[in-house]
C-alpha cells in the first residue's frame, strides 16, 4: 500500500524547491514525481491526473513482483487460492451468462 500527497508549487529560476510534506506521511524511500506543463501544449488536466496515475501504476509494478507488464498489457503471476479463483469463476459464468440474455441466446 502506498500513501500520496499533491502539492502545488512553482519552479524559480534556480530551479531549487524546498518540499514540506504532510505530516500524516510515514518517513522511509519514497519517490518524487514533477509534473510540468509544456508550454506549447494545450492545458489538459484530465493528461495530467493520468500521467500521475500512469506513475504511480509503474511504481507499483516494480514493487510487486506478482504482475509483469508486456508492454501496455499487464499479467498476473501468482496462485489464487481456490475461494478467490471460485468467486472469479463465478463473475466469468455470471457475465459469459448476461452476454449471452443480451444477444438473444
């Protein structure tokens, strides 16, 4: 599990920033991320919440030895225990069963 916090700030001209973070984050690693509009590329704050998302979603990945990226498909690797591979069978049958309603058969 991974904690996050967001802060707003401005790069100055020595490029030198000073971060105070929340106290509610535990001390240990952690990583900063800096996201930056380009100057010439249009203001899109949905690109910017997902690449933020996308970096984090890596981060996890790394940390997690159970999923393997293959290029923008991500796999599972791990053995399920049989209750959790049950209750997934079961949402398969389930939704394989509401397709099927769905075209008539």
């Amino acid at each position: 599990m991974q904690a996050a916090a967001k802060i707003q700030g401005t790069i100055p001209m020595d490029r030198r920033i000073e971060l105070r973070l929340p106290e509610d984050l535990p001390v240990g690693p952690a990583e900063v991320i800096i996201l930056v509009p380009l100057p010439n590329a249009p203001a899109d704050r949905l690109a910017a919440e997902e690449a933020l998302l996308d970096a984090g979603a890596e981060t996890a990945l790394e940390q997690d030895g159970r999923f393997r990226a293959d290029g923008e498909l991500v796999g599972f690797q791990a053995e399920l225990g049989s209750e959790l591979q049950d209750e997934l069978d079961h949402r398969r049958d389930r939704e394989q069963r509401i397709d099927k309603l769905g075209q008539g058969l």
